[in-house]
C-alpha cells in the first residue's frame, strides 16, 4: 500500500507538471466541506456579515492514509466598522501537498450597502503566500527538472467579490484569486512567475438559506459551484436540519469527490463547533479513509447590554 501512496502521488505530481509546460502550479485553492462556516475565504465581501467581530477556525486532513495527501489550517476573522458601512478582515492559511506547501495572509474589505432589511457587500482582497517544492523528495534522480527545491517563495494575489445577505437566504459571487502564480523549475532557479489571465480565473457561486419546518427544527441548505475554465464544473450541494437553535447534522455531495456527513452545535449564542467526514467516491476512495475536518467559530460582542442572537450566516 505504501508503494501504491507514493507512485500515486508521483504521478500527479509528474501529471500536473506536464500540463503546466513543467512550471509547477503553486496556485490552489483548498476545498472545504464546511465551505458556509468558512465564507470569508472564499468571497472578500463577506467581511463585517455577522455584524460583531467574528473569528473561525478550521482544519481539514483530506484523504487519510493517502502520502502526501492535503492538509489545509485556516484562520479567519473579520468585524464591521465605521456604523457597519464598512468591513474589514483578514485569513491565514498554511496548506501542504506532497512536495508543495503554502502559508498565506490575505487582506479583506468590504463596503456595505443597507437596504431595508438586506445588505449587497463589494469586496477586495489582497494576499501574500510562501509558496516552496521540494521536488528532491520525489527521489526522482533521473529526471533533471526535478533535482530542484525552491525554498520559500513569495507570490502576491487579489481577489474580488460580491455579497447578498437577507434575513432567511444569502447569494455571493467572487473570484477570491485573480493571479496565476507557478513557481518555474525548468531555468534551475525556482522563480515565481505571476500571471494575469481572465481564462485561468476561479468562480464561486454561493447561496444559502434557512426555513423552518417547526418552532423546534430548521432547515439550511447551502450550495456552492465552483467553475473554471477548461474543467468540469464542481457543485457542492449541503443541507443541515438545526434543533432548538442548539444542534445540527446533516448531508453534503461534492459532484466527483466524496458524500459528506456534518455535525455541529451552537454551545452557546457565540460558540459554535462543527465536525465533518467525507466518504471519498471518486478513484481514490480505495486509497484512503476518507477526510476529517473540524470547524470552530467564535463571535465577540462588547457590548455587554447586548445579547448576541445566533446567525445562521
């Protein structure tokens, strides 16, 4: 089995470089099976959306048992400012797959227009990311393009999106990383080459909602399509039924990827916990044991005359 990991990984490394004109892609954008707990790094005008100052933690171990498998740690917080016209915020994420790593900050605004009860958000982000391959682990020796380990790169990356926020439903739109960045391995040097290019441009489609089907049970169902050219489109489809305002579970599909099962609990009007497992059911499901990820999200209120009421979004 060990051998079968490692030829595996190999392979799409080898793969992913042939069709790349041997640059390597450090570009990725992780997926996340708790994608609406996590909006704020996929859409930049999702920032100051919970109204208070909210912090989300998450991690993701993604193909278990698979070497070299992702293994993505994000950290998001962001709060409204200036009478809540304005949002700010920021994401951290460290990211690691194969011989790649990744750790990124990203910058986040937004500004906010009111309209009657709903909110539509224009948002920017800006980024940095440390982005490295260590191709010399492939132990590939007879191959020159890989007798090469960059070390630690810096690529810069924007992004744009929009936000509609209602009391019962969301809808956002963005492309949360405009710039293509491929670490060059062919000139023996490693360089970062930063490339603008409209066809190479990452779409994210979000909506969610929340309807009650008793005073006690509450149904959210979310979605989201991620398309990009010259690919299949990805459609993540999720719905969660919420008891007593308290606990949730429920069911996701990735199209091509893996069935999901989600938990979670508000354990109090400010924290909130969610766990989710993927069962894989594309190609590699004979070669892992699914994926693991656990979300942790706190909202901090200082006023203390004010009670929080739990947000669905």
């Amino acid at each position: 089995m060990y051998i079968m990991n490692k030829i595996m990984i190999i392979a799409v490394l080898l793969v992913g470089a042939l069709c790349s004109n041997v640059a390597v892609w450090s570009q990725t954008d992780p997926m996340f099976t708790q994608y609406m707990f996590n909006e704020l790094y996929i859409n930049p005008a999702y920032a100051g959306s919970r109204e208070n100052v909210s912090v989300t933690g998450l991690i993701r171990e993604q193909w278990v048992g698979l070497d070299g498998a992702p293994s993505t740690q994000t950290l998001s917080a962001h709060a409204p400012v200036f009478g809540k016209r304005v949002g700010v915020g920021f994401t951290v994420v460290n990211e690691s797959i194969g011989v790649s790593k990744r750790t990124g900050v990203n910058l986040n605004g937004a500004y906010r227009i009111p309209m009657d009860k709903n909110t539509l958000s224009f948002g920017l982000q800006l980024g940095m990311n440390s982005i490295s391959e260590n191709l010399l682990d492939l132990g590939l020796a007879n191959d020159n393009q890989f007798q090469l380990n960059t070390g630690r790169q810096l690529a810069p990356n924007f992004g744009f999106g929009t936000y509609y926020l209602a009391p019962k439903w969301y809808l956002g739109l963005s492309i949360p990383r405009m710039l293509q960045n491929r670490l060059d391995v062919t000139s023996g040097t490693g360089n970062v080459q930063n490339k603008l290019n409209v066809k190479d441009w990452h779409y994210f489609l979000t909506a969610g909602g929340i309807h009650s089907l008793t005073s006690d049970l509450k149904l959210r169902p979310a979605i989201m399509l991620k398309a990009v050219n010259g690919a299949p489109m990805e459609l993540d489809l999720s719905c969660n039924v919420l008891m007593r305002e308290y606990i949730w579970a429920g069911l996701a599909y990735r199209t091509g990827d893996a069935l999901s099962l989600l938990l979670g609990a508000q354990l109090t009007k400010q924290l909130r916990l969610g766990y989710s497992y993927d069962w894989t059911t594309s190609e590699l499901k004979d070669f892992n044991s699914g994926s693991h990820e656990i979300m942790l999200g706190y909202d901090f209120s200082f006023d203390k005359n004010k009670i929080i009421s739990p947000r669905y979004f």
